[in-house]
C-alpha cells in the first residue's frame, strides 16, 4: 500500500509541475494533498510532503493555493510558517485555515484578530477551540458579528472580564445579549447585568437556568419595572428568602401598592404578607395573623400601616378573600396551576383596581395554555 501511494504521488508531482491550466493543477493539487494527509508518513516523508506545501503555498494561481487550504484546512500536516502565509492571503484561501488549522499558535490567531479584518475575526471566533487569551482579543477589537459568533461559541474559553467586555461595547444588540445568554456557563456577576438588557424570552431562560434569585434579581434597579419584578418572583420564590426581597424592593422604592396587589392576585399570598410586613415594620409573624384575621378589622389595621392607598384597599380585600375562598376549597395553593385559578376568580369579580394593573392581569391571564385555561372555567 505505501508503495501504491508514493507511486500515486509521484504521478501527481508531475501532473502538478507539468499542468498548464489552473483547473487541471488544482484537481492535481487537491488529490495529491488529500493522500499525503491520509497516509503515515515517516518523518523524512513528512519533511518531504511539507516541502511540497511550501511550493503550492507559493503557486501563482489563486485556484491551486485555495485547494490546498481547503484540503488541508484541519490537518496538523500544515507547517506553521506556511499557515501563516496562507493566512495573509486573499479570503478565499486565508479563511478556511483561519477557521480550523491547529497550525496557528494563539499569538498568531490574536495578531489576525487584532488586523481588523471582520470576516478573519469571525473565523477565528468560530474555531473548533479558542484560548482566554484568544478570547479576551476578540472581545475587545473584534467586530460585532465577531463577538456574536464568539458568545454563540461554547468552545470558547471566555473569562469573566471578557464577557463583561462584550456587554460594554455591545449591550445595546439583543443578539449578542442572547448569545451570551444561552452560554453553558455564566459568571453571577454576568447574569446579573445581562438580566437587565435581555428580552423577556431571554430573562426568564436567565432566571431558570442560571437561577438568578430574586434577592439578585432585586439589585438590578435599572430594570425595575414592577411586572418584570413580579415576574421574576414566580420563578424564584419557592427557594428564596422573601423578607430579605421585600427589604430590597422597599429600599429601591418599588414595593408599591401596585406591585402588591399583582402579586396577590396571582396568588402570591407569601409575597403580599412580607411586603406587607416589610412597609408596616411589623414582624412576618404578626402581619400573617393580621392578614388572615377572620374578623373585618385585621387586614384593615395591617394595610393603613402599612401605608398603601385606601382607595385600593376594596380590591386587597377581594384578593385575600378569594385566596381564603379557593384554600377552603382544598385548592393547592402551591400548585403550578393554583396562580391561574386564583387570577380568573380574582378577575371576575371586578375588583376596584387602576387599569394598568387590570391590563397585566388580564394579558397573565391570556397567557395561559388552551387545556389549562378549560380546566380552570369549570373550577370557576
């Protein structure tokens, strides 16, 4: 078999040297770095089959070099100082090593990225593996879809700073936010920053697959809005600490009455009695039996305490009774589908609320499941 082979290469040297039409010697080209890559070389044969790669990185047709790089583009056969060569030239020959040849040393690869050239930038980002060092290049010159492509690598070895990096220079584009999102593994201090530019689709993978807690979820006050907040909470509360959530949305000032009665209305009971304990200074303890006092006047004494507006006062009171309505009824009001339930009993009793709290409720509502939404009309 090897006596096959150097017999076939021979035949190819000569076709190659003696071709005149650029077609024909890249075909020859092609074949003959095809077989030189497949067989055992020893090391005076591979000393030999790199001399000849020095020749066709120096061919003057475009066709010939691009055949070998394309050939060869994976192939450890490919001497550095060649590599190198073939990476200055045109992008037709340069990219397809670029993107895959082990030939390149990170202080190469970085000085490719550092030419400025965007499509070389994003073939080196999309390598099969790329170094911290590598990464970190990338991150701070590499151009937008670069950066893309090396978020969407998880291959990649990106430290913290870089990622930090890449926010700063291109937070404002949701697809590289997205990219960075969907990374296997993600830095607290990355999650952080990247819940408050994502989109709701990209957040809530965030919260679920990173689980960003609400306490953190708390300190991002430029992504304070309430329902985002409320939202964040549904998929947080069963393992947080709720007393130190609401003592963080108090000292950001958006434990409002708002806030609230959302909650409440979509069942979360837990969440209302520490906020509420939280704005009247009350103990949990104390504001839970004040809450759920069966007489008329505990609810009220703990909600004027607490500061929030009379005027919604009628509305908290619904929502409390239909939480205490559903409970007698041997709900399970830690059941996955229990928030829906209490949202459409709360919703049909017309309660007093302003109209942007209704709007939210009533899109929450819209967003149940089809076969979820027929199983609560008729427990309603």
């Amino acid at each position: 078999m090897t006596a096959y082979r150097a017999r076939l290469t021979e035949t190819d040297i000569r076709r190659l040297i003696k071709a005149t039409d650029d077609d024909d010697r890249a075909a020859a080209a092609h074949k003959l770095c095809r077989n030189m890559d497949r067989a055992k070389l020893s090391e005076e044969e591979r000393e030999a089959a790199q001399k000849i790669l020095r020749m066709l990185a120096h061919d003057a047709a475009e066709l010939v070099r691009r055949a070998m790089a394309v050939t060869l583009k994976s192939s450890d056969l490919i001497p550095r100082d060649v590599a190198r060569a073939l990476a200055a030239d045109v992008d037709s020959v340069a990219l397809p090593l670029i993107s895959f040849s082990p030939a390149f040393s990170d202080e190469d690869l970085i000085e490719i990225v550092q030419a400025g050239s965007a499509l070389r930038q994003i073939a080196v980002a999309g390598r099969p593996a790329v170094g911290r060092d590598l990464a970190a290049a990338l991150a701070e010159v590499g151009c937008e879809q670069a950066v893309r492509t090396l978020a969407a690598n998880d291959n990649a070895d990106i430290a913290e700073a870089a990622l930090g990096r890449c926010i700063d220079r291109f937070g404002t584009s949701p697809e590289i936010v997205a990219a960075i999102a969907y990374r296997q593994v993600l830095p607290l201090s990355v999650t952080e920053r990247l819940v408050e530019l994502a989109t709701d689709a990209v957040r809530e993978h965030l919260v679920t697959r990173h689980a960003v807690a609400p306490e953190t979820a708390i300190r991002l006050a430029s992504f304070a809005r309430e329902r985002a907040t409320v939202d964040l909470v549904d998929q947080a509360s069963n393992h947080a600490d709720l007393a130190i959530f609401a003592a963080g949305l108090n000292a950001r000032r958006a434990l409002t009455g708002s806030l609230l009665l959302r909650a409440l209305a979509r069942g979360q009971m837990a969440l209302f009695e520490y906020g509420v304990a939280e704005l009247a200074g009350t103990p949990h303890p104390r504001a839970w039996l004040m809450i759920h006092d069966a007489g008329p006047l505990g609810l009220k004494a703990i909600y004027d305490r607490a500061g929030l507006p009379p005027r919604l006062f009628q509305a908290f009171r619904a929502g409390v009774d239909t939480w205490r309505m559903l409970q007698s009824e041997g709900a399970d009001t830690a059941g996955d589908g229990f928030r829906q339930q209490m949202l459409q009993r709360f919703l049909t009793q017309r309660p007093n609320a302003p109209r942007e709290d209704l709007a939210y409720l009533m899109e929450r509502l819209d967003q149940e499941p089809a076969p979820a939404r027929s199983a609560l009309g008729a427990a309603a």
